[in-house]
C-alpha cells in the first residue's frame, strides 16, 4: 500500500448509497461496436487500428499439441501500457470515430471488472482492485495491480497452444500479440463502455472482400460496418491528441461483433458444458456472439464445439435478473461515488470474500494521460 493512499470506509452493497431500488430485471440493450486495435509485438508501445481478431482456421488433420510454456501476462493492457492500460483503448475510439460523444458514456470499463462485481454480489472469492475517476459525464474504472506485468502462475493445459495451431493472424496484422475490442451498451439506464479481449472470428460471417483486404500486407483503409454493409472509413487523420510514448498504426478491418467468439479448451473426461461455467457471464459482459468449446485427449483436439450463444446469453440474463439488479445497483453506486466526496480520484479493494473497501488514490494514479483526459472531458 502506498503510505499516503487513506482508507475512507466500506461500500456496502446491501444499501444503495443513493437511496433507491434498482430496476426489476436490468438488461443489456443496444448493443453497438465501438472501436477495436491490436497490441503489435514490438519493444515500443504500439497499437494497430482498427486491427483484426486472428481468423479462425484449424489444420487440416488431427494433431497433437505440446501443453502451454512460457511467460503469458494476466493483463496485456497493463503489461504493455502501465501508466495509463485504458489509454490505447481512448486512442482507438479517437481514430475511428473522432466526433465519439464521450458526454452519452456513464462507466468506461473492462469487462474484467465487470466479472469481478459479478463475484461480490454473488459472495465468490475473488481479491481484486481497481482506481475510478470521474471526468466529464463518464466515470472510468481501471483495473490495478502491484505488478502491471504480473504472469499467469502455474501454467497448465492447451489454453495458448490451441489458438496458436487453429487460428492464424490476417497479414495486414502480423506480429499482433492480442486483439482488444470495445463496445457500447446500455444496461438499465447505464451507459457503458467495455473493453475486453478477442479470441478470433470466424471468416464465413463476413464477406470476402473483407477476408481478402485483411490478407493483403500493405494496409488498405479500415472498414465500419454500419445498417447496410461494409462502408470505408476515411482516411484522414483525426485531430485527436496522441500520446508521445504509445504509437498508434492504421492497419487491419473494424469486424462485426456477430463473426468475434470467445474460446475455452477442456479435457474430454470434464464434465463441464458451456452452461455449467461461467462463460456465459463474461459473454453477457463482452456482448459477443460465439463461443468455441475445444475438447482434447491427451493434446488431440478431436471434439470442437462452435456455438452461436446469443439466445444462450439473453436466457442467462433472465435466470439471474436477481445476480444482475444487485449488479446495476453496484455499478450505479460506483457511478456516483465521487460525488460529495472532496477527490475526484478513488481506489477500490477487496480481498477474497471480504467487503468492498474505498481508498483514497495514489497521487499519481490517473485514468489517463492528461491531453486525453482534456479531450474525453470536452464531450467529443
């Protein structure tokens, strides 16, 4: 702990600080893709955008494949961006949409933190923290850690290994490490912003020429799906403020959110299901459309499931309106808890299945560098 951070007190998520009940059964409606990038793998910071998610493509037989090695960071975002991970993400919404109306965002978050609420109203173990400061109309929730390039511990299985033999990187995209994609929802009468990583999409659900631009080296324009189709974004150079220390690459083709999927590895002996997990939460909390279910024998993957999870995720909305009130409650109460209080700038801890603590912010901590955060505040 930093010595000059101080303890404020506890939220208590049985007493909504703003006196009110929430709605009776919270959804997630209009649902809109935002912006996406790619973290390229190079010794400077450096984003792709639009980017690409790598396109899914399994080998032609059976194969197989050596368990997971090597070094993987539990946050890409922190790891490659730590004074500011929700940066790159403002930088790829400023490109692609330079008039984007920071003013209609209420919460700007990661659908990791999202996962973590879930598991406080639900009474699950989980140690987390994160920072939150308000500028403009938005409130930004940005995930914490002591070490930003923290690595998973204990490796096991194929969870690295799989992606790497059924899914290939676009051309136009080569040496991406990650593809992170942010979209626009409203849950109850919140306005949300989430980012979250992509495991791949599948090329069937977009058209050719979409697959064919992606393959060709030199970039060729960035594509925005809109009501009709696939339509160009000009190639003018947006206005925004740039960071001097995080390099930003046109390259690669906005994908719709209906081709993305997510994708989960797991013995053939499991007895796990798709519904049995908590995959459908996080596909609730990232709004994405397909989910790949890899069952392997000793590394062979010869049952691979590809479900279309839409009307999965909107049952799993209704069987746990109950989970998702207390949800949107939290989240507006995080909404609200700059206000009356004397800083703009909070940090939120818990530990395992302990309560909510609210802390004062590190004197450095900040969301975003501060031309960034001129700009959100302008509300465009």
């Amino acid at each position: 702990m930093n010595q000059t951070q101080q303890f404020l007190g506890y939220l208590d998520i049985t007493t909504p600080i703003l006196g009110y009940e929430s709605l009776a059964e919270p959804s997630i409606t209009e649902c809109t893709f935002i912006a996406s990038y790619n973290w390229h793998d190079c010794p400077r910071p450096t984003i792709l955008v639009p980017g690409a998610p790598p396109r899914w493509l399994p080998p032609a037989t059976f194969q197989r494949l050596r368990e997971d090695r090597g070094d993987y960071y539990r946050d890409p975002n922190a790891a490659r961006y730590p004074r500011w991970p929700l940066g790159p993400a403002v930088q790829s919404i400023y490109t692609l949409r330079p008039d984007f109306r920071t003013d209609e965002v209420d919460i700007f978050c990661c659908a990791s933190i999202i996962g973590s609420l879930l598991a406080v109203v639900r009474g699950e173990n989980k140690t987390f923290q994160f920072g939150i400061q308000k500028i403009g109309n938005t409130v930004l929730l940005v995930r914490e850690s002591d070490d930003p390039q923290e690595l998973i511990r204990n490796v096991r299985g194929y969870g690295h290994t799989f992606p790497e033999a059924y899914t290939v990187w676009p051309a136009s995209v080569k040496g991406s490490a990650s593809h992170q994609r942010i979209v626009k929802y409203r849950f109850g009468e919140l306005r949300c912003l989430v980012r979250s990583e992509c495991d791949g999409y599948l090329a069937e659900h977009v058209p050719d020429h979409v697959n064919k631009a992606l393959d060709r080296l030199e970039p060729n324009g960035v594509g925005l799906e809109d009501q009709v189709g696939f339509v160009k974004v000009a190639e003018t150079r947006s206005d925004f403020h740039a960071t001097a220390d995080l390099e930003v690459r046109k390259a690669g083709y906005m994908i719709p959110q209906r081709s993305v999927f997510d994708l989960k590895t797991r013995s053939a002996l499991s007895a796990k299901t798709l519904d049995s997990e908590n995959f459908l939460a996080r596909l609730w909390a990232n709004q994405t459309s397909n989910f790949v279910l890899a069952r392997h024998r000793r590394g062979v993957f010869s049952a691979i499931e590809i479900v279309e999870v839409r009307d999965r995720v909107k049952a799993w909305e209704k069987d746990n309106h109950i989970t998702l009130k207390q949800l949107h409650t939290l989240l507006k109460d995080l909404s609200a808890i700059n206000d009356g209080r004397s800083m703009s700038r909070l940090e939120i801890r818990r530990r395992e299945c302990g309560k909510l603590e609210v802390w004062s912010s590190k004197p450095d901590w900040f969301a975003l560098p501060p031309e960034l955060q001129k700009q959100w505040s302008g509300g465009k």
